[in-house]
C-alpha cells in the first residue's frame, strides 16, 4: 500500500517504523516533512503539514492509498473535510472531521461532549472574556489547587495547576485579558483538581469500532522525580504496572465505549486514534483530555509493542472491519527515554551536530526535532530523540535505554535517569 504519513517527529518516526517492519517492507511509505529518522523507513516529501493543496496534489500524483495524519494541527484546521473533495475521496483518511477534533481543539467542547454521555471527569466551569467577573468570583471560593486551562490548542503548555486563589486570579487574568496563549484562551476551563496516577489508553476507531492498542504512562516534568516545568513529554513507559485487567475493563466499560457510541450517536465523523488522558484516583478511572491523535512520545513505546502491522489496522478501520481484528502486543516492557537541547522547554540553542546514532544496536532510536545539513544530522527542536529499548520489567529497559543514549552526543544534550522510576 502506499502510504503518507503527514508529520515529521517522533511520534511520526514511530508510526513508520511500525510500518516498514510489522508491513515487512511491502508499503512504500512518504512521510511529509519527514525527518532523517523517517528517511530511513520510506521517503520523505519536502510538504508543510498545513499546506492541504500541495499534500493534495502530491497524494494524486503519486497515487497514495491513504493517509495518516501524526500531529493534531491539521486536524483541528479541516485536513479530512479537504480531503472529501470528489478528487480525493478514493484515497483512505485516519484522521477526524474538524467538527471531530474539537475533542482535542477545544477543552470546553470535550467537558461537554463528557458530560452528556456520562464520562467519568473532573467537575469544571467555563468562562470567555465577557464573563471575566463572574470567573473570578467562581475562583476565590474554589477548593485548592486549582486547574486552569485554555480552551485551545497551546502546544502543550496551556495548563496551569494553582496552589492559591492569588495565583489562580493571575493566571486566569493573564489567560484571559492578557492573551497568555493567545486565542487558545479565548476562553478558560476551571477544572477540580485530581489527585491520582495518570496513564493513557490509545483507541483506533471509525466512529462505530474500536479496537485498544497498549498503553502507555509518560513524563511531562523536565527534572527528575517529575519536578520543573512541562516538556512534550520526557519519556514513556509501556505497559502500565496498575492497568491491570480489571482497572482496563473500566476504561473500557465506563469510557471507551461510551465515547465511541457518543461519536455515533451524534454523528460525528471520526476515523481514527482517540488518545485518552485517564488519571487513576481510588481504584476508579477519570478522563482527564482527549487527544485526537496518538500521544509523542507514548508511540515510541506503543508502536514497538504492537505486534500487528498499523496499516493493515488503519485498512481495517476504513473498511469497517475492526471486529475481525486481534491486536497482538510484546508482552515485554517498553521504555522510551526522550534526549533535549539544553534549555527545553524554555529557549535553547539549534543546530548542534549529532553523533553516535549509529553506535546504538540493541534499541530504537527514534528523531524528532533533527534535520540533515551538510551531510550531518544536526538538531532542530527541542526534543531531539528518543531511545527505546525492551526489558523483562521496566527497570531493565531503563538501563538499556540509557546505555543507548550514552553513545549518543551533541552540545548541551540531556535526558532524564529516572523514567518510570515509581515502578522500578
């Protein structure tokens, strides 16, 4: 089948990687914009992600099969809705309709979307601009802590935990009034805070069928003992300790199905991967985001452990023949260990020559933020790369991951030693 993968990170290195070694080779895979890691698994296309027409034009000349949309960007913009053109239809789409990927674009329309279909989730309010005052009345008779969030899209960072009224009123101003996210906070969700352990469940669904892929735990704190600011994620663990087969028949029962039969029920076009952000709080499982795509850097440990070929999945889920699969998962640990510029996730420095990927032959390395120039792979972001590695337990691919990485070198390079440290 041929096939493109629209990103060029991680978590799309991840996706092709399943495909080019679970597919034994027999799909030609472009992935666009690709990066040096990808290059090694298809082709990689010079295409901007946003840019629908050439991606388009490139689909129609090359004759792709389908398409496989990584990050949530174009999917909130309306990449399927483009893609329903009469020209285009023919080729296969995972991904949601932009009417879909508000589950993810707008945190209000999620909470609602939880709501009526009686989702397990944290109480939470919603305030615009206009209802400034109202807000910050709500705020000061808040329990603490207090979680602030913008309703859009904020790369990750438009979260806010608040241990007092007076920090809460600051940010939820600076949100608000001072644009802190700009039109990602348009409007702010209030949210109770959960205390709990947090994992994530990844579903592949048309709207109707689903099927639950492994999941996944990961670490968003840049220091150890997830202490310091929020990253995109510092690594992952796979499978989760205490996502015992009873704590997963809840998922499923309390949250996975009635969110497929919300979809369904209020037709909402959706094909693809929901990414649910659970959070565990006395045995009991809450929903704490959705996603509209699978997580990064959780893919680099998903992806390795499912054992089935993802494009023979996504062909399924097009063709509405989810029923007939079996998902076959390593029944190994996986653990990812993600490698950064120094000064993540605040500013840091690009373009620093990378050496020793080739010296790592017992784990996955996986590229996102890395670009060629010169003939060298050079960095370009601030999460470099990733080294993923098996284990009998979780302690063991920790150890090997990090002996990867130690023969990896560039300029101001760091990773966190303790991934999955609360279960070693």
């Amino acid at each position: 089948m041929r096939i493109l993968i629209l990103g060029g990170g991680g978590r799309e290195h991840a996706l092709a990687w399943n495909m080019k070694e679970r597919g034994n080779g027999k799909h030609e895979l472009y992935i666009a914009p690709g990066n040096p890691g990808t290059a090694s698994c298809g082709t990689n296309i010079n295409i901007s992600i946003s840019d629908f027409d050439a991606l388009a034009d490139f689909c129609l000349k090359a004759q792709v099969e389908m398409v496989i949309a990584g990050p949530e960007e174009p999917l909130v913009k309306g990449v399927w809705d483009f893609f329903q053109k009469e020209e285009l239809k023919h080729i296969a789409f995972i991904g949601p309709s932009q009417f879909g990927a508000q589950l993810e674009g707008s945190k209000a329309f999620a909470k609602a979307f939880m709501q009526r279909h009686n989702i397990p989730t944290a109480a939470y309010r919603e305030f615009s601009g206009e209802q400034f005052e109202a807000g910050l009345n709500y705020l000061k008779q808040h329990s603490l802590p207090i979680v602030l969030k913008a309703d859009g899209l904020a790369a990750g960072k438009g979260v806010v935990i608040c241990q007092t009224h007076e920090e809460a009123i600051f940010e939820f101003e600076e949100m608000l009034v001072q644009a802190k996210f700009g039109d990602a906070s348009k409007t702010v969700v209030v949210e109770q805070f959960l205390d709990g352990i947090e994992m994530s469940a990844f579903v592949l669904t048309n709207g109707k069928e689903y099927i639950l892929l492994p999941e996944a735990k990961d670490y968003k704190r840049i220091g150890e003992k997830d202490s310091g600011l929020n990253t995109g994620g510092m690594g992952a663990v796979s499978p989760v300790p205490f996502a015992t087969e009873a704590f997963m028949q809840k998922v499923t029962d309390q949250i996975i199905v009635p969110t497929v039969k919300g979809l369904d029920k209020e037709g909402i076009n959706y094909t693809g991967f929901i990414f649910i952000g659970l959070i565990k709080v006395n045995e009991e499982p809450l929903v704490i985001e959705y996603n509209c795509r699978m997580g990064d850097p959780e893919t680099e440990v998903v992806m390795p452990r499912l054992k089935n070929d993802l494009a023979a999945l996504c062909l399924a889920t097009v063709q509405n023949k989810l029923s007939e699969i079996k998902i076959e998962t390593d029944p190994k640990a996986a653990v990812t260990v993600v490698a950064v510029s120094g000064g993540y996730p605040e500013s840091f420095e690009k373009g620093y020559k990378i050496e020793g990927i080739h010296n790592v032959t017992d784990s996955i390395i996986f590229q996102a933020g890395t670009k060629e120039h010169e003939g060298h792979v050079v960095t370009s972001g601030g999460r470099v790369l990733c080294a993923t590695s098996f284990g009998n337990n979780i302690s063991e691919a920790v150890a090997k991951s990090k002996e990867a990485l130690a023969k990896i070198r560039f300029d101001d390079m760091y990773f966190r030693k303790d991934i999955g440290y609360e279960f070693e």
